[in-house]
C-alpha cells in the first residue's frame, strides 16, 4: 500500500473518531450530569432527603429536558454543573444549600421556558 493511500485512510478515521466523540458527547454530559445529582442526594442526610429528595431529582430531570430540547443552553448547563461541584465539595450539605441549589436550577430552566415561550408566541402573532 502506498503512503498516500495510508495517509487517506488515517485520515478517515481520524474524521470518523471526531464525528463519533460528537455524537456521544450528549450521552457524556448526560451521565456526568446525572453522576453528580445522584452524589448530592447520597450526600444529603436522611431527613433532608425525605425534605428535598423528590424536588431535586424533578428539577434535575425536568432541567436535563429543557436542555436537550435546546430551552436552556450550554452555559446553563455548564453553571448547574459547577454549583453542584461546589456544592458536592461542601462537608456537610446544609438545608439552606440544597434549597438554594433546587431554587437555581428550576429559576433557570423555567425563565428559559417562559422565554421560550414568549419566543413561540411572537413568532405566531399575527403582523409579526
């Protein structure tokens, strides 16, 4: 085979490697996203689980869905992702913190829903 041959196929999978690592890079931020919402609530004590167990994982899920609809962007994610790091980081997980967090997190995927929202309803009104 000659060298110009092999360089062409490296060539492919080099391209063939970057396109697969973009199609899964999703499911990357997918489990990495989740890994840290199923630390906080193993780190919460058992009676601020019982408190705020179900509206973490709601707002985790519902935040995940309005991110992979395009609602809430990257920085987004990319800021829930560092308040729970910082969070994760904490010794002990105060009430104050995982409220402040579930606070966050829903403030800002339903401002990008109302937004959104906004969005859809200029766009449908007549003259617009």
């Amino acid at each position: 085979m000659s060298t110009r041959v092999t360089v062409i196929i490296l060539i492919a999978l080099v391209i063939l490697a970057i396109a697969a690592l973009f199609m899964l890079r999703g499911d990357i931020s997918r489990k990495v996203y989740y890994r840290q919402g199923e630390a906080i609530s193993s780190a919460l004590t058992p009676q601020l689980n019982e408190k705020y167990g179900e509206d973490l994982s709601y707002t985790l899920d519902k935040f995940w869905s309005c991110y992979k609809s395009g609602i809430v962007t990257q920085n987004d994610l990319t800021d829930v992702m560092e308040r729970m790091k910082d969070l994760r980081s904490e010794e002990e997980i105060s009430d104050r913190a995982i409220f402040d967090l579930i606070g966050y997190i829903s403030r800002l995927y339903t401002d990008a829903m109302r937004k959104h929202h906004e969005d859809i309803m200029d766009e449908t009104e007549p003259g617009a």
